[in-house]
C-alpha cells in the first residue's frame, strides 16, 4: 500500500533508513514538456534513481536522476522488504530494459500466497498473452503451492512464472 509522505528527500530517506521501499514522484525535466515519473528504489542503504517520460521512455539515471529528484517534497512511497522491493527493481529494469545485476527472483521453497482478487482492469496494461500467463500463475498461487511446483505444473520457462510473480507482487494481488 502507497502513502503520501510531504517531505525533502533527504529527509525521508533518513525515515527509511535500513528499510526498502519504492518511491515515486512528479517531475518537470527540462527536456520533456511533459511530466515525468520519478523513481527511487530504495534496498536497505542501497538506491537507484529513474526518470521516464509519461510514455515510458527512460531519461535520466543515476547522479542525473538523483539531482533533480532531490528538488521534491512530495512522494508516494512504499515500504516492502527487501526481496518485494528486488522484485519490483527487477520488474522495472526489465520493462524499461535497464542493465541492472539482480539477484534470482523468487527462491524455491517460497509459497505465495492471494492477497485479494485479480481485478481485470488491473490487466488492461498487459498484452493478452501476458495477461493469460498473469491470470495462470495467479490462479496456482495458493499459498502452499511453492515456485517451483508452479514452474513445475505450468511448464513455462521458469523466467516467465517468475516475472509473473513478481507483476502479481508489484499489483499487489499476492505476497
């Protein structure tokens, strides 16, 4: 769940401090006339900084990012642990192709588990294809079914049920 915090950044990264969560923002960009998402991925003391446009295009990273995004008092942050928080790092680097060195997803022994109904307007966002493997892997997620029994029954590359859950994770759908 996502809440508004109205503080420097400094600041709340200092509230954060040894926690993991993601933070967003609005933010003018000097070469966009549109607003723009800011990102930071905050993973224990570790922190990724992102800038896209409002159509996904990546524009700033790292010091680039960091520079304009310490200009904003306003965030939707979620804190989750550390392996939500992978998750979702994991999921943006690899929707907006960021050459980001993660751990492995999910471990083996994990059962996910439903956290609410898979709402259809969740998946407008998706392709069908992938909406049909989202739909899949969320209807095996019942909490003792472990990853690799999913992988094991779906027959799907292991890669694919493993973005599956972590699209779920990030929808919030599972935990």
């Amino acid at each position: 769940m996502e809440k508004t915090y109205h503080l420097d950044l400094k600041t709340l990264l200092e509230y954060l401090q040894g926690k993991s969560a993601v933070l967003r923002t609005t933010v003018k960009v000097p070469q966009s006339r549109q607003p723009c998402q800011g990102y930071i991925f905050v993973i224990e003391n570790t922190v990724h900084h992102y800038i896209l446009r409002e159509d996904g295009v990546l524009l700033l990273t790292g010091q680039a990012a960091a520079d304009l995004l310490n200009e904003r008092a306003e965030w939707q942050v979620r804190i989750g642990t550390v392996r939500e928080i992978e998750q979702d790092l994991h999921l943006f680097a690899q929707r907006y192709a960021l050459p980001i060195a993660l751990p492995p997803l999910s471990p083996a022994g994990i059962a996910p588990r439903q956290k609410r109904a898979l709402d259809p307007s969740l998946l407008q966002q998706f392709s069908y294809g992938q909406s049909l493997v989202l739909r899949t892997v969320y209807a095996l997620v019942n909490g003792q079914r472990t990853v690799e029994q999913m992988k094991l029954q779906l027959r799907l590359p292991a890669e694919t049920v493993e973005e599956a859950l972590a699209i779920l994770r990030t929808l919030d759908v599972i935990e």
